[in-house]
C-alpha cells in the first residue's frame, strides 16, 4: 500500500499523532486499542511490555452506492474496489532457515490483487467450462480457493466444495453425482484425483494451484488434461469476458452435507438463498475487522463468514490446517469474534480439567477453588484479547462444556447459533428467528409428542428464507426431506418454549437420525450421554454405541493422555502399554463412568457395560470424524463394532454385572474380594440373581451369593461349573436348632408390677416404622412423669434423638412435649451390653421399669447369618438386662407371622412349630429369637410375644412403612401411570399400625394375664381388592393404563435406575409375591380386645393411605432411614 497524505483512522497512543493511510502501525497483542507510530516505536523508553504486530493504518472509506438490490458477483466487484489497498487474505509464513517450519508473521494479499486474480482466473476458466456448468473446489483454506470462488460468481459457474477428507468412495460420488469436467485442487488432492480419474468418466479438466511437478504431468490420461491455475489466471489476464447475470431462482452453489451418517447429499443453493445470508453490503466497518479461517470452507458457515468479512471491509487469516497450531495461529491473527465447533470446546475443557485434577489432588478443600480461578484464567488467555465475540455451532454442546465457556472467557460474548446447510440460520442462544416459519411433529415412537407437559417437544420442521432448493439429481432423499407445504425436516428433536417479548425459545434435546434401541426396548440417545461423559478426566473424546442385541450402551474413550500419565506415575505402571492399557486403568475409567452417571441420574441401560480403550484420537483424516468435526457414527461403528461385541470372559462379565446391580467397584486382582451388597435396599440381591440368570443363564441360590466368604473367583468358578453349587448349599436347620438352645445363663427373680406405675419405659427399633408409632402411642398413654429411654444406633446421642424426631415427623406422629420425655440412647443390639459402658449399663438396669422390644433388621433377603447379630443377639442381649437384677424386668416383644410353618396358623408355642420350611434368613432369625424368649418365660421371665402380620398404614393420617412392598408398588404405579393387569385381583390384607400399637399398650397393661401369651396381631376378616385400590387412584384424578407385567416391567427399567426400590419392583412381582396367603388364627388376640371394633379399609383409609404416598414419597424425596 502507498502511503497518502489521507488521515487514517488510527492514532499513535503516545505522541497522538493520526496515522496516514497506508502508514505501518504497531499493535499490541495484549492491550485493547494500543498502537504507535514506527517513530515512537524506535524511541520508546522503556518499550512497550507486550509483543508488538505490524498492521496498516488506513482511511474510512465512503459508501458510493446503494447496494440493496446488486447481484453477488457486483458486490464482490464493488468491495475490491473500494478496499482496494487494503489487506484482504492472509497465510502464515514459512521460516526461510527451516522450511519445515512456520514464522510467527503473516503475509497478507490485498482486495485489489483478489479482485485482479479472481477475474483473471474467471476468464481463463472460460476456455475449459461454460457458465452454468459444475466447477469442484478441493483444496485446504487458502487464497486460491477463495479466487476461484469469486471467478465461478463473476462467470455464473456453479461451485461445488468439497470436503478433503472425504474418502475415495464419497469424493467419486460427488464428481459422478454433479458430473463434474472440471474441478480446483491443491497438490494434496491432486494424486487422489489421477488415481480416481477412471471412476469419474466426466472428468476433464484438472486445475492444481500448486505448481505442477513434470512426474505428474506425464501423468494425463486420454482426455484428462491437469493445469496450472497460474497458467490459467495468465491467460485470462489476456481475454475480456464479461460477468454473466444468473436469475435469481437459479443454482448457485452445490453444498454436499459432510457424510455423518451416509453418502453426503448435495444441497443446491439457489443466487437469492445464498446472497440473503449477507444482510450488510459494502459497509466499511469503523475498526480493524479481522476473521480467523480454520474450519473448511467447504463447510458453508466459515465460507459464509469469509464472504461477509470481505463485503464489510475486513480481511481474513488462514489457518495452515495443523489442528496442533490452531491456537498458535489464534494467537497470531487475533480476530474479533471466534466461531469454534463443540469439538475445540471440548478439547480445552479436557485439557482443563485434566489440568484441575492434576493440582488440586493433593490440595485441601478451601484451596481449590482459588486453583480453579487461577486454572480458568490461565485457559482464558487461549483466545486472544482483540476477540470479543465467541460463537459455538455445528452441533450441540455439552452445557457442562458451556458453562465452562462461559466462566473462562467471561470476556467474551457467548453465542450458540444453530443453523442448517439446507435452511441457513435458525437460532441465536435459542432464539428462534423472527423471520422464520416452523412447527413440530411429534414422535411417539421416541417418547416425544407435542402434547406434552409443560412444553411441547417433536421434531422440528422449518421454512425460511435461505431455503435450498432440493438435493441434486436426489429426488428421494429431497422427497424425504422436505412435507408438501415446503417444510424441513430437521432431524432435531426440540422442546419449545415462549419467552419475554413475545419471542420463541427452543433446546434441542435429542437427534431423530441418531437415536438407537437396545434389546430391552429403551431408545438412546448417544449425544445426549456424549455431552455428559465429557465431564470425566479421563476422557478427551468419546463414542456411544449400541444395537438391538445388547441391553446397555457401550463406548470407546480415548483418554486425556496428560491426565493418564499422571494416573501411571501415581499407580506405579510400569510399561504402559497404550495399545493394551492396564486392566487398573481400564477399571479407573469404568469406574469414573458410572460416578458420573449416577450424579447425572442416568438410567442402567445408559451407563456403558462395554468400553473400548484407544489412545488414537477420532479425527478427519482417520475419517472418525466429519469435517465439520462431528463423530461420523456410521464410520466409528464399522471400525470399532467387533471390539464392543467381543466377549468378555465370565469372570468380566460377572464383575459387571455385580458392579452396575450393587453400585459397588470391584477389583480383578483380589480373588479373595466379597461381594456382600452393603448400602442398597434389601430387593437388590433378588436384582442381582436374576440378573446372572438372565444374562449367563446359571440361577445362583440367594443364600449363596449372600455368603459372608463368597468371593468374586468362586462364584465365576460356579457359574462355569454348575455342579459346584450344590456342594455350596447345605441346610441350616441344624444351626438353628442349635442358636435357639444356647445357655441363657440368667437367674430370674421376682418381676416389678408396672400395671399401676410406670417411671421409666426402654424401647427399642424407635426409628423404625412400627417402633416410631408405638413410641407415640406409650408417650400419649403414659403419666406425664414416665421417660422413655430409645436405643438407637448411631454416631452421637444428639443424632439419636434428631432421627427419632426425623423419623416420627415423616411419619405424622412428632409432638414438641415428646422430647422432654425422651432419652435418646446411642447404642447397637447387635454389641455385647449394647455397646455401652458398665456405668451406664448398670444405670439402665436398675431404673427400667419394663421393656418393649421392637428392634430388628426386618430384611427378607439377607441370609440367617447376616441377621443373627441383630436380631438373635439382640434379643439375647434383651434378655440379659432383663434378668441383669435380681428384681427382673418384664418384656413385651414384638414377633412377627414370618416364624409360621408347615400349615400351622394358631397362636401356639414357638416349640411347637418346625424351622424346617423357613426360606428366608429374617424369618430363621426371628424363630430362633423366639424360641429364646420362649425359654427365658419358661424360665419365670414374663415375656408377651406379638406376632404381627401385615402392618398398613396409620388409619388416622395414612401414613405408611415407605419401604413396605405395598407402599412401593402403589408408589410405583402412580410414578409410571401405569399397572399390571395380573394384580388386579390379588387382595391387600393388614391392620393399621395406630390400632396395632394401641392395642399392644393396652394388653401390656393387662399383667399378668399376659405374660406367657402369644399374639396374632392381625385381622383376619380385614382385606380388599387391588382392584379397589386403582379404582380410587383414579377417583383422584391419578391417569392409569392397565398393561400386561412384562410390558409393566419394562416400563420399570425405563425409571432413574438409582430409585433401586421402584427398579426391584418387578423383580417381586416375578417372584409371585401377590398371592393370597393362608388364613393364620387370630382368635387369642381378638378375643382379648373383643371390646373393640376392628378396623376395615374403606374409601376414606385409601384416601388418606394414596394421599400421603403422592405427598410424601412419589412427589418428596424422602431421607428417612429405617433401622
């Protein structure tokens, strides 16, 4: 550029002098709006802190007409014209020592060289091609592909991009499908081309815009001809064509989609579609407008980007197309605004958190945070400070990924655009466009309807302004696409929303095209559980798959390798092998999976039971990813689905199975692991042997797996040799007989009468269901001067009596004044002396008065052996303060119907009945309880023994056991809308807890006709219908579907997998759980209280049982823990 007597916009920041035109300025890199003069550069003292860039100072130049109406070929004429003199398109510079290397300069072409080169090469293309016809531009982002864009728009050549990378199967199908003579390559694509020439009989012409080696040029078969595009730019400079006018509807140019999901489609882009993207024309800008281009301009948004900054006075910076000096490259151009797809967001966001894991592993809580802060800005100073403008598009982002934008380039101003090749633009940070129409269609068979609540959710279908004009010679794939009324299918699953000012906010939520199901029914969405799983340190990119034979989703990860180095140096792995990862790393970032799926509250089908570890990344030159930087699924499906199907070994599979069913981790290396579930409800061991049936087809004996020495080796070693489970089972009838006639080793004197005065009351299982509402009961009955002392099992004695409030307050019960009367004591039932000190064991048994011993471990699947401690030594431990003194305390325990066997049901002796078809560990456990109360009565130690049949909900408030099968199918119901057809005539049979401890109060007053009774706390003329209970669900507006138990079971594996008490559910209703029991005897019982009414489930109990489950536990996540 000559430098003019004109002013520039531009002012020296220190002796503010105004620039001429064409003068040299001195930038910062660092500092907003900071530039000298060449003078004061040399004479600065001290210089200037921050790196310094040469630019050009220049005019504004004037607007000379209005362009609203011009054609896309005079825009671009009038632009080169009137920046002329300006830099338009720059390229990084080689380092002239190393050419193997780049500088850290950039030499820029001007608009008027631009210009001139473009209609040289218009012309000269004149001589090979006609205007209408099909020109192919395959090349990396450079100045040439730009000219031979403009000379297609001077000469109306229809342009055809295409992507480099794509493969030799797609690149012949875009030349075949356009039937291309001519197309525009660089010397990269330009071998590929000679090789693919035969497939391509309509090839013709090949113009290379490098120079040409004489090897290749011998290369020319029959009628190919290869050019030099100099040679063809030096020609035209020579001939005068005029620009040929193209009609407004006519095809402008040819965008083929990038390949994700098959053979890319040639959307045709009509002259008015493609020129209404540029909504500003030849107005200068009032600062330095600079545009970074990395991504391919074969790729319509970065063309489209190009092209505007050109129109606007700007210029634009190419990228040398090495993805691992992107930021380098940033950093040196420096633009005003950065569109990067999901996949750069992704790469920095696991480059920071690997980063973040790495220091902060050692650092205490209080200091992470300022790490984090210190990380975020460091990560900050990736984009440039001259970049004020962030844009995201291209696909969805994670908004995990998002926030992270957000908060480490706060500087910036984030955008999300969405936008398609065959539309144009649709959203800005979901907004739809005003100028757009659109409409949803629902899509039932992915769960989406437009019905649904509270925002409508379907596909969305679209019509604007930039629509394209169908797919070439594509009628099928253009039928598909577009309804009768020219609406687009999008493929974009969103949910729609209104917001202020009468605006239209969507979010995309999943991808139609993309979607899968797996063998159980449930549909997945692989982006979805992409953008979550992002979140792992281990993890800087990763791919979902699934098909119709498995019952989970599996992934392929590659790691972050900073973040696995680290995990190999702390783990001692030595010889890491990346081809063959350590099973310990493999582990770790299985493990980290499924952490983070519980966090995200996803369901068991969506947490990976398969992972393939590769150190590769997925990139487009491996063709793993699109151009556009999308995983290319159908690519990564080919190339990894045999290793996702490979076959795990039993012992795998095993551990799988036990990890995703207990929520535990598991190590291969210890063979001596046992697997005991600890922490889940007592339905999931039923969940995990029917899950090894189903998924290795060995069924393993509850007892078995619940084997305190059961190891991980022995049960694989099981499942591949059946025939060693027998020799596992064995039964326990003899252990049992033989726990009941342990030496009590007690003396029993005479007993305190507690019928007149009762001071003070030892009452156990307090914070269990039957415990809170007997406690209740004995406060409200008793003198005002009588305590109560709980014990209860845990931490301290202040969290002992928060859990009896927490407990009686979820359950209705809690009164202030109980707590005056309360004396929480913290201990164990299952510890000699209940973990207590001999000072305060002696104190307890000096001034109890009575006992009610309501505590138990009520578990019906844990074996004998895992309950003994509770409920056979606690009870033996009742025993023993009872007889402590030599004035013994009487003991009202509470028993229960599950020690009934071999068709005896009247209130007769433990003794008298059998422990041989006992099938469960709490029943064995309670027998054997029993039978040692039996003996300590027989003894001279009153006792009165309860056994209690089905306790239901309080007949005064409805509020029930939250954990009680009842409870939790009718929960369940409601939660799924939905109920199997099966139960409907299966009877619900039980006495409310209010009246069932009211009545045991009242007999233990009644001493000592009582002592040596036994109880069937039960009503045995007291049952309904299920029937009649869904009828009154639906009389509270409750919408139900009757289905079949499978469908219904299926229904429950589509819930949050981490409700285990829902998911296992299904597996009781399996076990016929709902079948009519025997009537047992009750007679002793309801003769002694033959004054009372018993009460009957009528419409007013349901009422107030459903209401409190809706309350209370389907609509409020519920913490109460039940001992």
């Amino acid at each position: 550029m000559t430098v003019t007597t004109e002013l520039s916009n531009w002012d020296c920041s220190e002796c503010n002098r105004t620039l001429n035109h064409g003068e040299f300025r001195f930038t910062c890199t660092v500092c907003d709006d900071y530039d000298l003069c060449e003078t004061c550069v040399g004479t600065l003292n001290p210089p200037h802190p921050h790196k310094l860039i040469r630019e050009l100072a220049y005019r504004h130049e004037d607007i000379i007409i209005a362009y609203t109406s011009a054609t896309m070929a005079s825009n671009i004429e009038i632009a080169t014209e009137m920046y002329r003199d300006r830099y338009c398109l720059g390229v990084r510079d080689v380092d002239e020592t190393n050419p193997v290397l780049y500088a850290d300069t950039y030499s820029w072409l001007t608009y008027e060289t631009i210009g001139t080169r473009s209609k040289n090469f218009g012309n000269g293309l004149r001589n090979i091609i006609q205007p209408r016809d099909y020109l192919g531009i395959c090349a990396k982002n450079r100045p040439e592909w730009v000219i031979t864009d403009f000379a297609c728009i001077f000469q109306s050549i229809i342009s055809v991009p295409i992507y480099t990378l794509f493969n030799d199967r797609e690149l012949t199908h875009v030349i075949n499908n356009t039937k291309l003579s001519a197309l525009v390559c660089d010397k990269t694509v330009l071998l590929r081309l000679i090789r693919l020439y035969a497939e391509c009989p309509s090839l013709r012409h090949i113009i290379c815009m490098d120079p040409i080696p004489e090897t290749i040029l011998g290369m020319e078969k029959n009628e190919l001809c290869i050019h030099y595009m100099n040679d063809i730019e030096t020609c035209g400079s020579n001939q005068r064509y005029d620009f040929v006018n193209i009609a407004p509807n006519e095809c402008f140019t040819i965008i083929y989609t990038s390949g994700s999901s098959g053979i890319p489609k040639g959307a045709m882009i009509s002259e008015r579609t493609f020129r209404a993207e540029f909504s500003e024309w030849c107005v200068p800008y009032p600062y330095d407008l600079i545009n970074f281009s990395y991504e391919p301009l074969a790729w319509a948004s970065d063309r489209d980007s190009l092209i505007r900054t050109f129109l606007l006075g700007g210029r634009t910076g190419f990228s040398t197309g090495d993805v691992s000096l992107l930021m380098e490259e940033l950093a040196l151009v420096r633009p005003n605004s950065f569109l990067g797809t999901p996949a750069i967001w992704n790469k920095i966001y696991a480059e920071f958190k690997a980063a973040l894991s790495l220091t902060t592993v050692h650092l205490p809580p209080e200091a992470i945070e300022a790490e984090e802060y210190r990380l975020l800005q460091h990560f900050s100073r990736l984009i440039p400070t001259r970049c004020k403008f962030i844009t995201i598009g291209g696909a969805k982002i994670s908004p995990v990924v998002l926030d992270f934008v957000k908060g480490c380039f706060a500087r910036c101003k984030i955008r999300e655009s969405y936008g398609i090749t065959e539309c144009g633009g649709i959203t800005s940070n979901n907004v739809l466009d005003d100028t757009l129409q659109f409409r949803l269609i629902s899509v039932p068979e992915m769960g989406y309807t437009i019905d649904d609540e509270p925002y409508s959710r379907g596909e969305l279908l679209i019509k604007t302004e930039h629509m394209f004009s169908g797919y070439l010679n594509n009628p099928e794939e253009t039928q598909a696409a577009l309804t009768e009324d020219g609406f687009f299918h999008t493929g974009d699953i969103v949910e729609l929303r209104s917001g202020s000012k009468r605006q239209i906010y969507i979010d995309i939520i999943d991808r139609k095209k993309n979607f899968f199901k797996l063998s159980q029914g449930q549909y997945v969405s692989p982006e979805f559980l992409q953008n979550i799983y992002i979140q792992s340190p281990f993890v800087e990119q990763i791919y979902i798959h699934g098909d119709l034979v498995a019952d989970s989703v599996g992934c392929v990860v590659v790691p972050n390798r900073e973040f696995t180095q680290a995990f190999v140096l702390k783990h001692n792995l030595e010889n890491f092998d990346m081809n063959n990862p350590d099973q310990k790393f493999y582990e770790a970032v299985l493990q980290n999976l499924r952490l983070i799926a519980k966090k995200e509250s996803l369901r068991q089908h969506e947490i990976p039971s398969r992972l393939v570890i590769d150190f590769e990344p997925f990139t487009a030159e491996n063709g793993l990813l699109t151009c556009t930087m999308k995983p290319c699924r159908y690519k990564l499906a080919a190339y990894y689905g045999d290793r996702l199907k490979q076959s795990m070994s039993i012992k795998q599979r095993l551990k799988l199975i036990i990890e995703t069913t207990t929520e535990q981790s598991l190590s291969m290396d210890d063979e001596n692991n046992s697997f005991i579930p600890t922490g889940g409800d007592s339905l999931t061991t039923v969940r995990l042997s029917r899950k090894i049936e189903n998924d290795l087809g060995i069924s393993i004996p509850i007892n078995i797996l619940l084997k305190s020495d059961m190891t991980l080796e022995q049960l694989a070693d099981m499942i591949e040799d059946p025939s060693k489970i027998s020799s596992m089972s064995h039964s326990i009838v003899p252990q049992l007989l033989n726990d009941s006639q342990v030496n009590l080793d007690i003396k029993v004197g005479k007993y305190k009468n507690t019928a007149v005065s009762r001071s003070m009351v030892f009452v156990t299982g307090t914070t269990g269901f039957v415990g809170a509402f007997l406690l209740a009961e004995l406060l409200s009955t008793s003198r005002i001067e009588c305590k109560f002392v709980c014990l209860v099992r845990c931490t301290s004695s202040t969290n002992a009596l928060d859990r009896i409030r927490q407990t009686m307050l979820f359950y209705k019960i809690w009164k202030e004044d109980f707590q005056e009367r309360i004396l929480p004591l913290q201990g164990d039932l299952a510890k000699k002396c209940f973990g207590l000190d001999d000072k305060t064991y002696e104190s307890l048994a000096n001034q109890i008065d009575i006992i009610f011993h309501c505590g138990a471990e009520v578990n019906f699947i844990l074996p004998y052996g895992k309950l003994y401690d509770s409920n056979v030594g606690g009870t033996r431990e009742i025993i023993q303060l009872a007889t402590y003194k030599s004035i013994c305390i009487p003991i009202h325990y509470i028993s229960t119907i599950s020690v009934l066997s071999g068709g005896v049901y009247k209130e007769v002796s433990i003794d008298e009945i059998s422990p041989t078809n006992l099938d469960n560990g709490y029943a064995q456990s309670k027998w054997v309880a029993e039978k040692l109360m039996t003996r300590a009565s027989c003894l001279g130690l009153p006792v009165t023994i309860y056994r209690l049949g089905s306790i239901c909900a309080s007949g005064e408030t409805g509020a029930c056991n939250q954990n009680d099968l009842h409870t939790l199918l009718v929960s369940t119901i409601m939660k799924t809308n939905c109920y199997p057809t099966t139960i409907t005539n299966a009877h619900l049979q039980g006495l409310p807890v209010d009246f069932t401890v009211r009545s045991i109060v009242y007999l233990s007053t009644m001493q000592p006709d009582v002592y040596g009774k036994i109880y069937h706390v039960l009503n045995p003329n007291n049952s309904i219908l299920f029937a009649d209970i869904i009828n009154c669900m639906c009389r509270c507006a409750i919408p139900l579907e009757s289905v079949s138990l499978e469908k219904w079971h299926n229904k429950l594996m589509t819930l949050n997998d981490r409700d285990t008490l829902i998911g296992s559910i299904g597996e009781f209703l399996h076990e016929n759980s709902f079948e009519e029991t025997n009537r047992i005897s009750a007679e002793q019982y309801c003769t002694s209280i033959s004054s009372w009414n018993l009460p009957s489930f009528n419409n007013m109990y349901l009422m107030k049982w459903l209401s409190f489950i809706s309350d209370n536990i389907v609509h409020q996540k519920c913490t109460n823990n039940n001992i």
